[in-house]
C-alpha cells in the first residue's frame, strides 16, 4: 500500500506545482502588414509592427485584444521593421491603448515623400516617450528567457 501511496502523493505534489509557461507567438490580421506578438516565459512582450492608422482603429483594437488574452498590459519592446504605413502607421493608435516602453528601429527613415514624413514624425513623437534602441548588427534586445 506504502508502494503505491508515495507515487500518488508526489504526483498529487507536483500538480500544485506552477507549470513551466511557454512562448507564445500571436499572429495578428492587420489587413496588409503583419503584427506579431512575442510573449516570453518571462512574461515580457516584443510586438514587431503595427499595421495601418485610422480604419476606426481597426489594427490596434485586434492587436490590443491579442495582448489581453495573452495577459499582456503593456508592450515591452516595439520593433518597427520599416516605416511604411501599414507596419508603422498604428503606433499613435496603439499607444492610446497600452503602454509602450522601448522602441526599437533602423534609425532615420529614407521614405521622402509627404505621407512618409508625416508618418515618421507621428512615430517619433510617441518614441519619444519610451526608450530606443536602434537596430543594427550585434544589438540584443533584453527580454528575460530569449535570446533576440
């Protein structure tokens, strides 16, 4: 009887025990651009882009819904692959949802024309609020539990 009690009992123990979380990796539909959402063992979060502005904020209304069912309340880091407005566009938006601590980019933007630049500026001013880390060889982004 003590053969199979012992067994049970640490099995029963190791149920109480918290699991081990996962990395999660949320796809997010922006229509045009790709939103992804990184959620590490850790708990913090990378988004790499943001899709478009305006439509109602369409984009960031999905992307804030990915991060509430990942338990995520702030964005950790932002990567923003390139200035075109479908993966740069919906920061203004997002950023009056949740908070976004670190920006990261490829620096100065080359796009010249009219929308580009009002764009990037739009970008700058809420970058502006958090910390950047410019993007380039060599650079790790600290997320505890990720090498990235």
């Amino acid at each position: 009887m003590r053969a199979f009690l012992v067994p049970l009992l640490a099995l029963a123990g190791a149920a109480l025990l918290p699991a081990a979380k996962n990395l999660e990796i949320y796809f997010i539909d922006v229509e045009g651009g790709q939103a992804t959402l990184f959620v590490a063992p850790s708990g913090q979060s990378l988004l790499i882009d943001t899709g478009w502005s305006g439509n109602n904020s369409r984009d960031a209304d999905r992307i804030a819904a990915a991060a509430k069912h990942a338990g995520v309340k702030a964005i950790d880091y932002l990567l923003i692959t390139h200035f075109h407005e479908d993966h740069v566009g919906g920061v203004p938006q997002l950023a009056r949802k949740l908070p976004i601590r670190n920006f990261i980019d490829h620096g100065e933007s080359v796009e010249q024309d009219q929308r580009a630049k009002e764009l990037y500026a739009a970008y700058l001013e809420y970058r502006a609020k958090g910390t950047h880390i410019l993007a380039k060889p060599g650079v790790a982004i600290p997320i505890k539990g990720l090498d990235v």
